[in-house]
C-alpha cells in the first residue's frame, strides 16, 4: 500500500515541477526568471491584466499570449518575476 501511495506522490510532484517552465524553442522559461527574460523569450504580450493583492492593491501583472497552436500562455509578474506559468487551451 506504501508503494502506490509513494508512486502517486512522485506522479504529483513531477507534475506540479512541470508547470513552473515552458519551453520557448531550444530556450526555457522557469519560475524565478526575471520580466526581461519572459520579455525576450516570449515577446510582447497580447494581453496585460493587473493581479491585485488580497487587499486590493496593485501586485503584478498578468501576461497573456496566445500560440499559433491554439493555446494560451499566462505568466505572472510579481515584483519583477516570473511567479506562475501557465499553459492552456482555449
């Protein structure tokens, strides 16, 4: 029973270290990398949204682009870095 619990465990963690990069040609993109970064890999963004905090002030940055493949790229910007990546579909 360990075993199983053990391999499920390894299953998520995998995953969940995925999601913090996104590969942008022979380049990645890794949480922590700075706004230049995100900038020159990934270009100007299509769409800009401000995060604001739990108490309603200003946070970040949202950055949207939409891929020729039709899906959609978000990355956060808090404080100047990359803080989350996401990749989904439209």
């Amino acid at each position: 029973m360990r075993r199983y619990l053990l391999t499920a465990l390894l299953l998520l963690s995998a995953s969940a270290y995925a999601s913090n990069t996104y590969r942008v040609g022979s380049e990645v993109l890794t949480v922590g990398d700075s706004a230049v970064r995100a900038m020159q890999l990934m270009g100007k963004p299509d769409f800009k949204e401000p995060v604001q905090s739990d108490y309603g002030g200003y946070q970040g940055e949202r950055w949207q682009y939409a891929r020729d493949d039709g899906r959609i790229v978000i990355i956060t910007i808090i404080n100047g870095k990359v803080s989350d990546i996401a990749d989904r579909s439209r």
